[in-house]
C-alpha cells in the first residue's frame, strides 16, 4: 500500500515537472516555432510518399518534352522539373523521409556511443577514465567532414550500391559522439561528487543502481538539447555529402538534389525548393534544441 | 547623533519578472544620520538588498524603482541625471557586495581594478592612483600590498578579495559605505576580522556604515541603530541596546530568538513559515500568517509606521504586547 | 607568464596524438579495401603499368599494413609528399593551395569579427527590443543556412542573373579580367565566397557573441563597477566584453576549424583552389597519395589553429594558465 502510493507520489511528480517543463517552453515564441517546423518536416518524412504523384528517383518527363520546366507554370509540375525529368515537387517530397531518417538514426548511434563513453570515463577514475578522455579530445578535434567523405567514397566503392543511405548513417553516426560524451562525462563527473548521490552510496546502493537510477535521468536534459542539435547538424552534413557527390546517387535527398541543382545552376528552382526543405528541418531543430534548453535549465532564464 | 545625512522615504522598488511583478521594496522609510553605523536586518527576500542597489541607484532589470524619494544631503537622488548620479556612485555613496567571489573582475588586476575607480572620480596622473591604491592596500592590512597589486583575485584567498572590495569602496572616501552581507560568503575566523576592519575603519574615517545583513549578532557587534525590514516594508526601527531588552515588533521577537547566544544556553525557535511570496503578498500586516499575536485587524488593515522617541513599529497591537528579550 | 608558456607546450604536445589518430585513420580507410592498388586499378581502369609501380612503391604492398603507414609517417616528416596518380609532385601544389584557403578564411573571419562584435553587443545591451529580435532572428536563420546552398543561390543570383560577379576561382585564368584589371579581378572573385562565409559565421558569432554578454553583465563585478561610479562605456566595452570575449574566444577556434574542415564544402561550391577542392577532387579520383597528404596536412592546420586561439584564450583570462 505504501509503496503504491509512493509510486503515484513519483509519478504525480515526474508530471508535474514535465507540466513546468512544457509551461516554460510553451512561453518560448522562437521554440515553439521550432517545434512546428519539425512537425512539419516530420509530418512530409510520413507521409510524403503518399502525396507524391511521382515514384523517388523517377523520370516521369523525360521523353515527354516537360523537361527543365520553371515552377509555378504547369500544375503538374508545380515546383517545375529538372533536365533529367525529375520532378521537383515529388522529389522533395520523397526525400523527406531519408533525410529525416538519416538526421535521427545517426543521432541515436551518437547518442548511445556517447553517454557510454561519457559515462564510463566519468564515472570510472584511474588510466581507463584517462584514456577514454584522451580518445574523446581527439575525436573532438578530428577534421570529421573530411574523414566521412573520404570514408563514404571508399564504402560506397566496395559495398553494393543501395546500401548508401545505411553506410551514411554509420559513418555519421560514428564520428557524431564525441561532444555528447564531452558533456555527458562533465555532468557524470558533476553528479559523481553531488550530495545526494554520496548520500545514496553511504546507503549502500550498488554501482549499477547509482548510474541507472540517478546519474543517467540526471544527464538526461542536458543530452535531449545537444542530441536535438545534432539532427540538424547530421541534415546538413548528410546534404554536404550528397551535394558533393559521395552519397548514393539511386536515393532521394535534398542534398542530392542539390547536387543537380549544382550541374544545372541555369535552372535555379532545382537547388532553390530542396535548400528551403533543409533550412526548415535544420533551422526546426536548432531552434528546437535550444528552446529545450532554456526550458530544462532555467538557471538561465529567471 | 549627527546630522540626517540620507533619507529614504516611501521607496518603492519592483521587479517586472514573466511570473509578475515582484514588490521587493513596497514603501520602505528611515533615515541616516552622519557617522553613525546603522543596521539593516531581515531574512533572505527581505528587500534590504534591494534597498541598498535602489539606493546607488544600480537596481539591475527587470527591476525598477516605481517611486519615492532618497534625499542625500538635502538633493532627491531619484531626480538626478544618470551623469550626476555616476559621479555620487563610488565617491560619496560606495558599496561593498556580498561574495567578493564575484564583486571583483577576475579578468584584471587589483591594481588596474583600483586605479579605475580613483581615476573615475579624480584627475591624477596613473603613479598618482598608483601610490593611492598602495596607501589603500595598506589601509585595509594587506600584507605585502606592493606584490599584491599585480594579483589577480584568483591569486588572492576569499578574505584578501573582500579587504580588496572594501579598499575600492574606500578609494574615494565615501560619506557613505554599505556594507552588503560583507562577511555570509566568507569563513568563521575570517569573517571576525573583516568586521574588525570595518569597524576599525568606520571609526578612523568618520564613515556612515549602513551594515545590511541577517545577523542579529553582527548588528549588535556593529550598530548603533538598526532597521528591520520584512516582505519589503519596515517593522521596525530603533536603538540597537534597546532593541535586544524589548523589541516592539513580534517579527523582531522572532528573529531574535532564531540567533545562537553563547551566554543563554535555550534553545533556538526558528521563525515558523516562510517569507511570503512577493508577487501575491498578504493582505494588511505581511507578517501576520506567521505572526503568534494575529488579530482579525492585521489580516484586515496595513499597520502604519509609528514614531515614538527614536523609534518607529509598524504593528497593531505594540503598545499592549510590551515583548521582552529573554 | 611561465605559467602561459607551460600552457602553449602542454598544448603543442597536444598535435602529435591526434595528428597521428588522423593519418593512421585515413592510413586503415583507404586501406579498408584491402590492397589500396587494387582499389584504384578497380576505380581508374585506364591506369598504365608506370602508374601501378609507382603505386606499388609507393604502398610497400608486399610489407604489412602498419610498416606501410610508417613508411609513410616517415616520408611525410622528411616533406616528400609523394606523387599524384594524376602526374606531379604533391609537395609543389601544397602550398599555393594552404595559401588560398587561409586567404579565404581569414578574410571572411576578419569580416565577421568585425561586424559580429558590434552586432552581438548591441544585441545584448538592447535585450528583447525590436533591433535585438531582429538581429537575433537572422543569426539563428544564418546559423542553420548550409553555407553551400546559400553560395548556390548567391552564384545564380549575383553572377548568372545579374552578372555583377564572375564566376568561380580565385582568378581569371586569362584576360579579359572583371573590372578590367588583375587586382579588381582578384577582389571581385573574392567577393562571393567571403561574403557567404562571412554571413555564416556572422550568425555565430553575434548569437554566441550576445548569449555571452547577457550572462557576464549578470555579474555582481558589473554591478560593482556600475557602483564604483565608472562610465556605462567603461562597464560594458572594458569588463563586460573581455570576460564575454574570452569564452568566444575559444568557439572562435572551433568554428575556424570547423569552417577550415569545412572548406571541401564550401570551395568546391566556388571553385576555389585551395586544400578542400584540391582534397574533393583527389578523393573523388581515387588519387590516394593526394588524399593521404592533405588529410595531413589540413589536420595540422586545423589543430594549429585550434591551439592558436586556446593560447589567445589563456592570454585574455589568467584563470585558464593553471588548469
């Protein structure tokens, strides 16, 4: 009975700090716009294949002489269409979805590479904890771009082609920890010597309790807001990729229709309405990360 | 007593916060008289920071003083323009804050930090200000002064920063020094000899001391009169000798009893509840839900200063209280 | 001041892990594939027999795999860099192409500075006015701009719609030049890509800039100089913006890096023949030795900027020296 409402007591409360959480951020006009612009892309990563009249990576104008159309004059090509026949509204539409998928999938192995080595280099004192400092500092300076191209050419070299948006989300994925385990080590380090956490260990609770009951929903905030930052900069680094041309040509993304765009500069909107795209979903998520921010840390804002 | 060198009346200063607005100081009163030391106590919200920063006239956003008059030698403060007002900051009027942790830049050396000040106010030559903030080292006893003005305040211990603070509220000798919590942010044996210094000083240069704090001890050590402040307005105002046999305010009562005594081994009786949220306060007496006397009329009706002698209570039933210290 | 040139050595002693982290990474990624002959015979099918020994001689293919690295290391110490799959001494194009990127950077760092400074200032002493939502709203939208799309739009705009601005390069490569001398060719070529990057990290600076000073004038030290009776400008130019400068100082050294590792990008979108379009194209040929050395050598640069500002940072603040 007592542990029942114990349990209501944690729960109640859980709520009513999710409740301030989402007060403070409700008050945020930059956040709150964030929010709507990621609903928006996440609503296109969806369901945009459905409102595409066009499969992904099709040609339906070539041989049919609608090729390289302006937008805005036949409304079966709104957004108009590319020299190779590819429609650009449909395209985008379609790429929604890998782009998303990429932004979020290589955040989640960042993510889980970082809070272990954040954690464990933190929590863990002596020459391991040294070490993996040591190999965080240098990933922490590691010219990345030039590693994952580098990485992506020679992947997409060797591996069958298909399997570009995967090899991507690795490589990304892989090279995008570092700074979450920077600052998940700090806050570990933090928590380490916080009153309450010394109290819970002269109670005598076991090291795995510690790290998983108190330490890991402590960290939690700080890596929701970095993690939400690192979607949008994995966006763009994904759209960088493409538009150099290392990433798979066979997939839809903005970044590889900026790659188009790029060999086609007469034709303006091919570049123009997928830059937009990625703007959005970058600029969602930035502002996004940080409206998380001011709301889980209101030390910054009185 | 001297001459009323500093008068507040009626201040009202507020804090337009996103949850509302803050009433820290709500039609505070008193005066200062020339050479006097003066406390002004109150817990933690009680607005006598804000007095003070109100004072210089320096309330950071989104604080704003709303009204009232603070009449230095005879000249409304709140009337001044901000170039004469800049120029009564740190040379007549100066301040010392409460964590020389963070008073002090920690981006330059006490030297320049002192020069600054000295030269803000007085045409001198930088070997004028020099030889000035070596004699002021001195004058708050820091050893070695000369290899101190290269420092920077984290080379220096907690004691030596806030001796440092002192020396450039001192740099222009103020008429008037406040004092904010100069001592809550350093250890025990420390703190024994900054409030040695001050009142050392206070002594030397004729200085009015405002001392704000929380202390009931430090105030008796100190002060000969002290105000006492809670929720933003005054309770109380007298005498410090006096103030310790009777006291005419229970809120006064109460925080006397909450100070450890060493020659009274009683126990010590925190002030039960909790000061008021300042946005929504109390209706009529702000301190009457955590007041044991509470009438019906204190929840109803604002108590009005009363002076009587040299004192002042802000209570209903004062006169038939008659509180005794124990 | 010992105390700083302990620090600049605890930080030079920094470059050698990471510079050899990065080598022997690139060193296992090119030869992920095996046998990195191989691989460019695989890629590059007209490649002569001349070519394949070069190669072989060059990979040590009949050694093992860390031998071959330290091969490498060694020669690249000495400075012989070898030579491209595409004819020519590495060593020669080096530093032409260290010198056109640096020019690009530093100019568009210079620029940003010094618009950034004033603009992240005014921001902050202004909080919440109409100026500051303004200033702030185009930094965010600078900030999440990638800078290749926005020297796309800049190109279709400026150079094939309007053609006030030549097109890619660092140069004509022959007369006529824009504006009809060689110098406003050279300035009118820069002024594209400066301009975008400028813009870019612009944006980060004035909102880093403003975040920063709104938390320093926060302190109880500005409140004590306000006290002291110093003039507002002495509050804000001489203490507000030193300790707001210090923290940037140091992101100024991340984003210089970043931009630096970035340049592959935001060359290429211009054509602007420095380290990255020389490494892009290099990667995209298959040139391995190419790719090898300048992988290197943009490491190097990157760190030596990265301890360049550090060591400007212990400068500014003598709190860091001790760590």
């Amino acid at each position: 009975m007592e542990t029942s409402n114990k349990k209501l007591a944690k729960k109640r409360r859980s709520a009513s700090q999710l409740a301030v959480v989402w007060r403070r951020f409700r008050r945020n006009k930059a956040a709150i716009a964030g929010l709507v612009l990621v609903g928006f892309v996440v609503f296109m990563a969806v369901f945009g294949s459905f409102f595409a009249p066009f499969p992904p990576r099709s040609f339906p104008c070539l041989y049919k002489g609608c090729t390289s159309l302006p937008p805005f004059q036949d409304w079966s090509h709104p957004l108009g269409t590319e020299p190779s026949g590819i429609d650009v509204y449909s395209e985008i539409l379609q790429s929604a979805r890998n782009d998303l998928y990429v932004g979020l999938a290589a955040t989640l192995i960042s993510v889980a590479i970082g809070l272990g080595i954040g954690v464990a280099s933190g929590y863990s004192s002596g020459v391991s904890g040294a070490l993996l400092l040591g190999i965080t500092q240098v990933f922490l300076v590691l010219p990345v771009l030039v590693l994952i191209l580098l990485f992506s050419r020679i992947l997409v070299l060797l591996v069958a082609q298909g399997f570009g948006l995967t090899i991507i989300v690795l490589i990304l994925g892989i090279f995008g920890w570092p700074g979450i385990a920077y600052i998940t080590r700090g806050e570990t380090l933090r928590l380490k010597e916080a009153e309450f956490i010394q109290a819970t260990k002269a109670l005598g609770a076991s090291k795995s309790r510690i790290l998983f009951r108190h330490i890991m929903p402590n960290i939690l905030s700080p890596v929701i807001v970095i993690a939400t930052l690192t979607v949008a900069a994995n966006i763009l680094t994904e759209a960088a990729i493409s538009f150099l041309g290392f990433g798979d040509p066979n997939t839809s993304t903005w970044g590889q229709m900026l790659n188009d765009g790029f060999s086609w500069l007469n034709y303006w909107w091919i570049s123009f309405f997928p830059g937009i795209m990625i703007v959005f979903s970058t600029l969602g998520f930035n502002l996004l990360g940080d409206g998380l921010s001011e709301a889980l840390n209101p030390r910054l804002k009185e | 007593m001297g001459e009323e060198i500093l008068r507040v009346e009626n201040l009202k200063t507020y804090f337009f916060t996103e949850a509302g607005v803050v009433k820290a100081v709500d039609g505070v009163s008193f005066s200062v008289y020339e050479g006097e030391p003066l406390g002004i106590v109150g817990e933690t919200g009680s607005g006598k920071t804000v007095t003070s920063l109100s004072i210089m006239r320096i309330v950071p956003p989104p604080g704003k003083i709303i009204s009232g008059r603070i009449i230095y030698r005879g000249e409304d403060l709140l009337e001044k323009s901000e170039d004469e007002m800049r120029k009564i900051r740190g040379k007549k009027i100066a301040i010392v804050f409460q964590d020389p942790n963070s008073s002090l830049d920690p981006l330059f050396t006490v030297e320049s930090q002192l020069n600054e000040v000295i030269m803000a106010h007085l045409k001198v030559t930088k070997q004028e200000a020099r030889n000035r903030a070596l004699e002021l080292l001195k004058m708050v006893r820091i050893p070695d002064p000369e290899a101190r003005l290269k420092a920077y305040p984290h080379e220096l211990s907690g004691g030596m920063r806030q001796r440092v603070a002192i020396a450039r509220a001192l740099a222009n000798e103020p008429d008037i020094l406040i004092a904010d919590e100069p001592t809550t942010n350093l250890d025990v044996t420390i703190q024994a000899q900054i409030i040695e210094l001050l009142k050392e000083l206070q002594s030397k240069l004729k200085m009015t001391l405002i001392m704000i704090t929380h202390d009931m001890g430090l105030v008796a050590e100190t002060t000969k009169r002290v105000v006492v402040l809670y929720a933003g307005s005054v309770a109380e105002i007298a005498p410090t000798n006096e103030i310790f046999k009777s006291m005419r305010h229970p809120y006064t009562a109460a925080l006397l009893k909450a100070v450890p005594r060493i020659d009274r081994r009683k126990e010590l009786k925190p002030i039960p509840g909790s000061i008021p949220n300042l946005i929504d306060p109390p209706s009529g007496c702000r301190f009457h839900p955590r007041c044991p006397y509470v009438i019906q009329r204190c929840i109803e009706e604002v108590p009005e200063l009363e002076f009587t002698d040299q004192r002042a209570v802000a209570c209903h039933r004062w006169k038939e209280l008659s509180l005794k210290g124990e | 001041m010992a105390g700083l040139w302990r620090y600049i050595l605890r930080r030079l002693l920094f470059v050698i892990p990471v510079f050899l982290a990065v080598t022997l990474l690139t060193f296992l990624i090119t030869n992920a594939a095996g046998d990195p002959v191989q691989i460019v015979k695989f890629a590059i099918r007209r490649i002569t027999p001349a070519q394949v020994a070069a190669l072989e001689a060059y990979y040590h293919t009949n050694e093992p795999i860390f031998a071959r690295y330290f091969y490498w290391l060694f020669s690249f110490l000495q400075g012989d860099l070898g030579t491209s799959l595409r004819g020519g001494l590495v060593a020669s194009k080096i530093l032409p192409w260290i010198g056109t990127t640096l020019e690009l950077q530093f100019l568009a760092l210079a620029f940003s500075l010094a618009i950034g400074i004033p603009l992240g200032v005014y921001s902050a002493l202004k909080q919440y006015s109409k100026a500051d939502v303004v200033i702030s709203s185009i930094a965010i939208f600078g900030y999440s701009m990638p800078t290749f799309w926005l020297g796309i739009q800049a190109i279709i705009v400026f150079s094939l719609y309007l053609k006030w601005l030549p097109f890619g390069g660092a140069i004509s490569p022959y007369p006529p030049y824009w504006g009809g001398s060689i110098y406003t060719d050279i300035i009118g070529h820069l002024i594209l890509p400066v301009g975008v990057l400028t813009f870019v990290s612009l944006a980060t600076f004035t909102r880093l800039l403003r975040a920063s000073i709104v938390e320093v004038l926060r302190q109880d030290f500005i409140l004590a100089a306000r006290a002291s009776g110093l003039r507002e400008r002495v509050v804000v130019y001489k203490h507000a913006l030193k300790n707001a400068i210090s923290p940037i100082v140091t992101i100024t050294g991340l984003s210089i890096g970043l931009s630096l590792a970035g340049a592959p990008i935001t060359e290429t979108v211009f054509s602007w023949p420095g380290l990255g379009y020389a490494y892009v194209q290099a990667v995209n040929a298959l040139d391995l030795p190419v790719v090898q050395d300048l992988t290197a050598i943009i490491t190097i640069v990157v760190l030596l900027v990265t301890i360049l500002t550090d060591i400007s940072y212990a400068y500014l603040d003598p709190r860091v020296r001790l760590e």
